[in-house]
C-alpha cells in the first residue's frame, strides 16, 4: 500500500517541544488545524473539523510515547483516510530535532493521495517554522490554499 | 516501488505558463534551483548544482509535451536518486490549472525519500506562489532549509 512520507528538522527545538506538537489539541492547533474536539489520550478519538466537512475528521490515539513518538488511525472523514494511520517519529541528532511523518495505508495512488502529500508538506514546513519561533499556517488560522481542494 | 507525490492547483495561470515553469532552464530557476547547464530538449541532458554537490544532480529529457506533460530521468547526482524518473502532468479544470507530479522509482522508503518529498512540496508551493504572481523559493534563491540537509 501507497504511503506519503516527510521529513522535518528543527534547530534549538526539543523532542519534547515537537511531542507537544503532535500530541495535544494546542499542539495541533499551532500548526495543523485549530478546531478540534474529544481527548488526545490513547483509545479516545479525536475530531477535526475542515471546511465544509461538518461531520469531520476523527482519529483514534493509537499510541502515545512521549518525546519519541505518536500514531492516530482514522475512523471517521473522508472515505479515503477510513483505517489509514497517521505516524509521528520524534529524535534528536546532530544539533537537531527530526521529525519523520509517514501517513499510510492507502488504497491507491490516486489524486486526492497527491493532494494530501502537498498540504501535509505544507502543514509540517508550518510546524517547524512555529516552533523554531515563526507562525505555523494551521486550517483555520493564517492558511493559504494549494488548490481549490483546501478552500 | 514507493512514489513520492504531489499536487498543486493555480488559479489565473494557464497550462502553457505550467508548462514554461516545468520545461525551461528559466522556468526551473523560478522554484526549482536557480543554477543549471545542458539543454531541456528530448534526449539532452540538464544539471541542477545544490549545495556542495559539486557534479550536480543530471537528468535527461525524456518527454516534453508542450501544455500537458514532461518526462525526466535522473542520471547523475545522489545515489538513491540514480534511474528514478520526474513526471509532471497538467490539465486545465474547472477554472484552474492542475498540476500533478511524481518521483517514482525510488527503491526504498528510507529517510532521505521523506525528505525529499517535503523539499518537493515546498518547492511545488513555491512554483504556484510564483505563477499566480507572488514569489517562489528555489535553491539558490530566496530559499530557506527544511532541516539541515537542506543547505
């Protein structure tokens, strides 16, 4: 099955720091979108609201290491995230914070799969600008659009 | 073999300035890298120079369809990207312009293709920025690292 992949690195930013990040509401509002709901705690669900989506998008805690690591399952939003996982891998090397994404378990390659690998690029580039002290350009904050597809 | 993917949508711009962008030494420098030797015509082959990648990075042309679609293939430069191909395919709808890209061929999902799928949807966000009248952010430009791999 068909993965999107990105990687990120941060200078003078924890593990600690990018766990928040990508493990708590407020985390997730910095930089990916700042409408959500339920608990970030593992076996909970949590649900994003994007556009017009009114139902949204809810996800399942998989797993909660913290400094290290995050994994959420998608059981509700778009047909094609249905059962896929979201993966967030935190480690510290030479000077710097890595932050290794992986989103997988596609069923094909098609185009909604390359739509999501742009915004998911541009969500982390956010993310690290906001933690390295910028703005990150979360849904529903300072967003710009890559195509008629994120209005 | 895993992909990496991507998609932007561009409003105002039509498939032939696309094309331009995506054809040309010159459209290249406006998001990809500013640096480049060789010819962007079938069966040449053009060198990129990053960093203190001192050879550079070679492709070779294998198709250019004006308006629609362009073809390369890696020749020269990092290992892992050595007979890996560039496409890049547009299309007009519904009052923008769609373009889609994959580097495929890759023969591991190791780090430096999560990586390299970041750089490229930054760049791609940069190509759009530019052809809807803003600025883009090639390498050599006005350009700022993903992670320390970057410079």
């Amino acid at each position: 099955m068909p993965n999107i992949v990105h990687r990120v690195g941060m200078e003078n930013v924890t593990p600690e720091r990018v766990y928040w990040a990508v493990s708590t509401k407020e985390g997730f509002a910095s930089w990916w979108t700042v409408k959500s709901n339920g608990r970030v705690t593992e076996g909970d669900i949590f649900v994003f609201t994007f556009a017009d989506d009114s139902a949204g998008t809810a996800f399942e805690v998989l797993e909660l290491m913290p400094g290290k690591r995050t994994a959420f399952k998608c059981v509700g939003g778009p047909q094609e995230w249905i059962d896929t996982h979201l993966e967030f891998e935190i480690r510290a090397e030479g000077g710097e914070t890595i932050l290794m994404f992986k989103h997988c378990g596609w069923r094909e390659e098609g185009e909604f799969m390359h739509h999501c690998s742009t915004q998911w690029g541009y969500f982390l580039i956010g993310l690290k600008e906001f933690l390295e002290g910028g703005e990150g350009h979360p849904y529903g904050g300072n967003f710009q659009p890559i195509s008629s597809w994120s209005k």
